[in-house]
C-alpha cells in the first residue's frame, strides 16, 4: 500500500490526488476500543475555505465496495470547496480517496464556487456508482457524478437546474424482480419537495415532480422495496411524513405522517438540523431514526427513537433506543442508520452512529463525542452506548451561518454483513487551521453474543412533552420561515 500526492491543491492546480490510506489515529478514552482510520484529508488552500475541514458524510455499500462522499474545505456561507469521497473495494480493509473533478473551480475546471450535500447511490443494473451534490455559486441546484468503480469518476450531469435547491438525496431500485429494476429516484427540497427519475443509469433526469399534495419538508431519503415502491420519509417542519411512488416515479401520492418531533435544542451554538436517517431491510421494511426528547422529563436531551413501516404509509409510534437510561445527562443527535440488506424483521441487523454531548446543559463548556449502538434483533434490544471518539472541544470545529459543523446527517453502511460508520472527528488546531477529518474504523462495528442488550419496552412518553425551542425555518438555510400558525407551542 502507498499513499500518492500529486501536485499542490490551489485554486486549479490539482491534476490528480488519490491515496490509498493507512493512517490510524486512536481516539483519547476510547471505551470501545476501536482503532480510527483516517480516509480522507483537506489539501485545498483555497482563500473561502476554513481549512483542514471535513463535513458531513453519506456512505452506500454493494458487494465488496463502500463509498462514502463528504463536503472538503468548508466554507462559512454554505458548501465545501469540492466534494470528496473515500472508497474501499476490500470490504473497508484498505481506502482510496480523492476530489469530483469538474464540479467546483477548485478541481478540474469545475464553474460552481462550492458544492454541499453529498449523497451516495448504486445502479446494480447499469454498474454505476452516483453520488448526488449541490453545486453552489448563489444559487443551489442539483448534480450527479457517476463511476463505474467508487474511484473515478465523470464531471457531474445536472438533474435540476431551477436554483434555491436544498438537502438532495439518491437512491436507486436493485431489485431485478421489481418492474422498475434500474431506476434512481433524486430528491430535493425548495422546501417544496421534488423528485426525478433517471432510468439510464443517471445519465438523463426527468421532469421535476411534486407530492400530490405538495409537501414541504427537508432531508428526504427515498429507499425502494421490493416490488419497486419508493418510499421517502423527511422531515416535514413540525414532525416527520412520508410519501411513495407504485409507478415508478411517474407520480407521487400525498405526504402521511410518521411521527410529531419533539426536540431539545443543542448547546454550544452546534449546528444540529435534527434530519431523520432512513433504511431498509431484505423484506422492505422501512426504519426511521431520529433525535427527539419526548422520553426525558422537561426535555432536558435528546434520545435517538425508531419508527417502522412496512408500507411507507402506517408507521409504528416511536420507541426510544436505550443507548443509555432516561436519568442520564447525555444529549444524543445527528444519528446515521445501518441496516444489513441481507438480514430482515425479528432477525435485521442494525448499527446506528451518532453524535452526543455527556452533559446536555454544558453551556459554552460542551464536549463532543462520537459513540455507537448494536441491534441483532430488528431494534427490539440495543447494546449500550459505546464511544467510537472524542472528546472534542467546539472550537475545534469550522464555523458555518448557522453554527458550528460536524455534519447535518450521518451515515453507516453494512458491506459484507459488516457494519462500518464514517463520521468526522476533530483534534485542537495547529497553525492557524483546523484539523478536522473524515475516519471510519479499521474493523466493523460489532458487538459480541454475550454483551448485554437492553430494551425500552417499558419507556412511556412524558405527559405532555414539549419542544424547549421553537423551529423557526422550514429548510437548514433559513430561507423558508414557518408560519406562526403552523409552529408548534413552545415549552
């Protein structure tokens, strides 16, 4: 293995930069004794950028190959200076990492300032991979980059071109039973929400449709059954809804709800969008996960709960995932769901990441940590929470319009029955830039038969339960206001 730097990261200077990594990093009190490994780093010295930042990563697994794409080099007004990706083709043993060419002006003559918003897709039936981006340069619309390898990709295909374009997301139909074998559905909020189909391997996109109804929401993430349903649950501004698709994206029904959300505001000045993580199973049944306190008396934090549909449209009432006990200090947020594709109902396997401060009222004292949680039984029983990382301090992170950022959503994917997470991790600045980059572990999340699982069977809502802050914007930019007859009373 050797690691490959070509050339120096200015403005355009960059004709190549791919690296097969083999940097470990040990996380200070590591309670799950997991190594880290370091799979991608800024290099860009772009003048807009808070360098070394990484931000926010998806990941998607098929076969042997995991990739996972991120925002590189943050910039405080919204995006990176490029989208980066990591990938391993060896079932997460060894990583390659890089830059989309052709997307920003800081790459391969790319023309948008900045992108954001990575997502990551395979089309089994056209070989594939695509990941989904928002092209930046005062308007945001939305992009593909496709490669038939995780590792080189194409310049990007625009899929919307109308501006004002927020939290896109990609997945495709893999099923070759289903009608629409082949399909990839992209989502996108204005905060109306839109979708459009390619049926050629992303090549071409189809016109922009609504719900009928024309839900608005942020932070859809479509995931299609077997028979070829999509189903995308989002965020709909006072709780989650849900809407599908039976026909292949020709047309989408009316949003249904899933859940209300009720959410304690994080401390810290912490940019924290309080975005679902949504996945699916062998037989097509659907989780949703996502922070909410209404299981913790005066909605002091946030637990992580489960809702469940097997049709996108009936979903079951929330359950808290017993990361720790309801007396605890501990405040839990931005989660990333893993379901193993080849594992189903009582037997599914889950692995869950997620962001977490110790002591939710820490001020402008707060630690930051990375931990992690197990289930073996379709999210009937959980290990306890387990610390991957951390603790990092906020002022290590790059600041952004709307907070400090680690991420907006997280991600963790199963290759080959193994889950794997990818999440950003932050050290103290040295020499006036951040050092802030993306890690995986050297081995998958995976917890021993004989390690306690704990249940929230008993756990009952408190009476009552109110947000302790009032969401203001429909989308994470602020620039769709709630109005005050749709927002929810305050505490």
């Amino acid at each position: 293995m050797h690691r490959s730097i070509l050339g120096s990261c200015g403005r355009c200077s960059i004709f190549f930069f791919t690296a097969v990594l083999v940097l470990a990093f040990v996380a200070p009190a590591a309670q799950a004794q997991f190594t880290l490994r370091k799979i991608s780093i800024d290099v860009f010295t772009n003048a807009s950028s808070q360098h070394k930042s990484e931000v926010e990563p998806d990941t998607f697994a098929f076969g042997s190959t995991i990739v996972s794409a991120f925002q590189v080099a943050r910039i405080f007004s919204g995006g990176g200076a490029d989208i980066g990706f990591a990938t391993s083709t060896d079932g997460g043993n060894t990583w390659t990492h890089g830059f989309l060419p052709g997307l920003t002006v800081n790459y391969k003559g790319g023309a948008f300032s900045a992108a954001s918003d990575a997502s990551v897709a395979y089309d089994a039936k056209h070989g594939q991979w695509l990941i989904s981006a928002l092209p930046l340069s005062g308007v945001a619309d939305v992009s593909v980059s496709r490669s038939p390898d995780g590792i080189h990709w194409g310049k990007p295909i625009a899929v919307d071109r109308s501006g004002g374009d927020d939290k896109n997301w990609i997945v495709c139909d893999n099923t070759p039973t289903s009608p629409f074998f082949g399909n990839c559905y992209s989502e996108w909020d204005t905060p109306t929400t839109f979708m459009s189909t390619s049926t050629d391997g992303g090549l071409t996109w189809g016109q922009a449709k609504s719900t009928a109804d024309h839900a608005i929401g942020v932070g859809g993430q479509p995931l299609v059954q077997l028979d070829g349903t999509v189903v995308v649950p989002i965020a709909g501004g006072n709780g989650l809804i849900s809407f599908t698709s039976t026909d292949g994206g020709a047309t989408w029904g009316r949003s249904k709800s899933i859940s209300n959300v009720i959410e304690h505001g994080e401390a810290g000045g912490l940019r924290s969008a309080g975005l679902p993580s949504a996945e699916i199973d062998a037989a097509g049944k659907i989780y949703v996960v996502w922070s909410d306190c209404r299981f913790r008396s005066g909605c002091s934090s946030n637990d992580l709960v489960l809702s469940t549909s097997t049709d996108g449209t009936t979903w079951t009432a929330p359950s808290r995932i017993p990361v720790d006990p309801t007396t605890s200090t501990v405040d839990h947020f931005i989660p990333g769901l893993g379901v193993d594709p080849n594992t189903a109902g009582a037997t599914a396997h889950l692995a869950l990441t997620y962001y977490y401060y110790p002591v939710s009222q820490c001020g402008n004292s707060c630690q930051l940590d990375v931990g992690f949680v197990i289930s073996d039984d379709g999210g009937n029983t959980w290990t306890a929470g387990k610390q991957l990382a951390g603790p990092m301090q906020l002022n290590w992170l790059p600041n952004t319009f709307s907070g400090l950022m680690v991420a907006d959503y997280l991600s963790t994917s199963y290759v080959n029955g193994n889950p794997f997470g990818v999440f950003v991790v932050a050290s103290a600045p040295s020499g006036g830039v951040l050092n802030q980059a993306t890690f995986t572990t050297t081995t998958p999340l995976m917890a021993s038969a004989d390690e306690p699982r704990f249940s929230s069977r008993g756990d009952k809502p408190v009476p009552n339960a109110k947000s302790d802050y009032v969401k203001r914007y429909y989308d994470d930019e602020w620039r769709f206001p709630i109005p005050p007859s749709k927002k929810p009373p305050k505490k």
